[in-house]
C-alpha cells in the first residue's frame, strides 16, 4: 500500500512526549506541522528545533478543553493554511482517581480534554475534509480503551469514547478519501507516566514509541495497537469474562 503524503499538519499535545515527537517526525518529512498546547514557551522551543534542522513547526496556544476556542482556532488554521491534510488529536490528560474516592475535578479535567477536545479537535475539519475528499483524521486513544481499569474510571472510558467515536467515523467516511485512525499505545516514558509507582511493563522511550506511531499514520492504519507485546496481552484480557477480569484486576496495585 502506497504511503500517504501529507503538506500540512495539526498535532496537539505537542508541548511534551508523543505530540511533541510526532511534531518533528512530521516536520522533518517536509510537511508544515502547527504544533498546539498551552504552554507556548514550549512550543516556542520545539519550532526553533525544527527551524535549526531546515523543517517548519509552527506554535498554536490552545487549550483544547474550551472547545469554541478549539473549533474558531483550527478552522482558522485551516483556511489560512490552505488545509489542513492531517490532524492528531493527542492532547490527553491522565491521573488515577480510586473510585472508593472519586474526585470530581479530575473526571472533569479528563473528559474536558480527553472527550470533549479530542472530539471538537477532529469536528473543527472534518466536514471541510470530506468536502476536500482529501485528508487523515487521528486519535491517540489507548488500551486503557479496552477495559474499565481500576483507579482509572475516566481515563479508561474517554479512551473508550475516542476508540468508539474513530470507529463510527471511519465507517461512515468509507469511500469520501478521508482517512481514519485509533492509536492506542501501551507504556511511553512521558509526563504523563513519569509519577507512575507502579510497574509499567514493556515501557517503551517515547523516540520509539513516535517512530511506531507515525509510520502507522503514514501507512494509514485504521487502528494500531503497540507495542505488540502488550497488544497480544490487552487482546486476551478484552475477552476476559467480568468474574476473572474483576478477581486478576482487582487484586493488582
Ligand atoms: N505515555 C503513555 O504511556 C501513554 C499511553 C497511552 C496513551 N497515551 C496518550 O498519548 C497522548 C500523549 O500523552 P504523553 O504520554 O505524550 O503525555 P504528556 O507528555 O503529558 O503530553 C500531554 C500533552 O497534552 C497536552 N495537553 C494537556 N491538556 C491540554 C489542554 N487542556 N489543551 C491542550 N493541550 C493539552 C499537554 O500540553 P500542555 O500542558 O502544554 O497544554 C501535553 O503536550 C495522550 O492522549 C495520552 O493519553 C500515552
């Protein structure tokens, strides 16, 4: 299957970890990345990177979980950048929250930027793209996505909504030239796992982890899974009936 080839690019999330990596995998492509986060000092720092490699990133301050802010901003790069061919909605938040003492602000703060920015993310070009018959469409879900983890009600189900979301899109732009794809990733050492006490197996370094990554969005996979070794596992554990997923799970800290 031939490569998809890209001229421009949104990635958010890309002030750190694999939204940061996925900025310059593209860039050193050739293709113009618009690099979104909230902290612009970062960004500033990762576009003169590309800049001193010969590549374009180009800064966006945007906190995706104000989603009119979020559909305005991307429309606009949209039209300014003559539009946008590839959009990842990476930006995630993740923290453990036991359900025996739920914290509200951290389910909201997940499904403001996990749901209701991934969503608004991918809805800002969508209806342009299908009218373009030409563009990509990614998520960075997880396989959190796969089961309801302990200790991690709603960064389990936002993935889940975004798994579930991906799906019904990619079938229904079957045949429009939009392309749809899910990433789920196992363990990347990043912000967000660096608090992580417990073990994380098969920890991949996030350079690893975007090499994965972007190949699987220029081969224009509808869901990929890595690293394989912790996808065979999260395979099996999917079909696990609820009496032994409840007993294995539970037990584990
Ligand atoms: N690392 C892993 O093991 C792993 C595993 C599975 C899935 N993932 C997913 O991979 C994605 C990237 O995570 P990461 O591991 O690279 O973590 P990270 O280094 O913590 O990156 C998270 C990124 O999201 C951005 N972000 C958070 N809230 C935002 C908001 N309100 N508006 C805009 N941007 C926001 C952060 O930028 P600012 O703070 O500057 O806004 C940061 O750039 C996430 O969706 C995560 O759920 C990671």
């Amino acid at each position: 299957m031939a490569e998809l080839s890209y001229r421009t690019a949104l990635v958010t999330g890309a002030s750190s970890g694999l939204g940061r990596g996925l900025a310059l995998w593209f860039a050193r492509r050739g293709v113009k990345v618009y690099a979104a986060a909230r902290r612009l000092e970062n960004l500033e720092a990762l576009a003169n990177e590309a800049r001193a490699a010969g590549s374009h990133v180009e800064p966006v301050e945007l906190d995706v979980a104000d989603e009119e802010a979020t559909l305005a901003r991307i429309r606009e790069l949209d039209t300014a950048s003559g539009g946008l061919d590839l959009v990842i909605a990476n930006a995630g938040f993740g923290k453990e929250t036991s359900g025996k003492r739920i914290n509200w602000e951290t389910v909201k703060q997940t499904i403001d930027v996990n749901v209701t920015g991934a969503a608004a993310t991918l809805c800002a070009v969508l209806p342009r793209m299908v009218e373009r018959k030409r563009g990509h469409v990614v998520g960075v879900a997880s396989m959190a996505a796969f089961r309801g983890f302990p200790r991690n009600a709603p960064y389990s189900a936002s993935k889940a909504f975004l798994h579930t979301f991906l799906e019904s899109l990619r079938v229904d732009l079957r045949g429009t030239g939009v392309h749809v794809t899910c990433i789920y990733p196992g363990y990347v050492k990043s912000e967000m796992t660096a608090p992580n006490k417990g073990p994380m197996p098969f920890l991949l370094e996030t350079e690893e982890a975007v090499e994965l990554m972007g190949r699987a969005i220029i081969r224009g996979e509808a869901q990929y899974a890595f690293p394989w070794q912790t996808a065979s596992v999260l395979h099996l554990v999917k079909l696990l009936p609820n009496a032994l997923f409840d007993r294995a799970l539970g037990k584990r800290r």
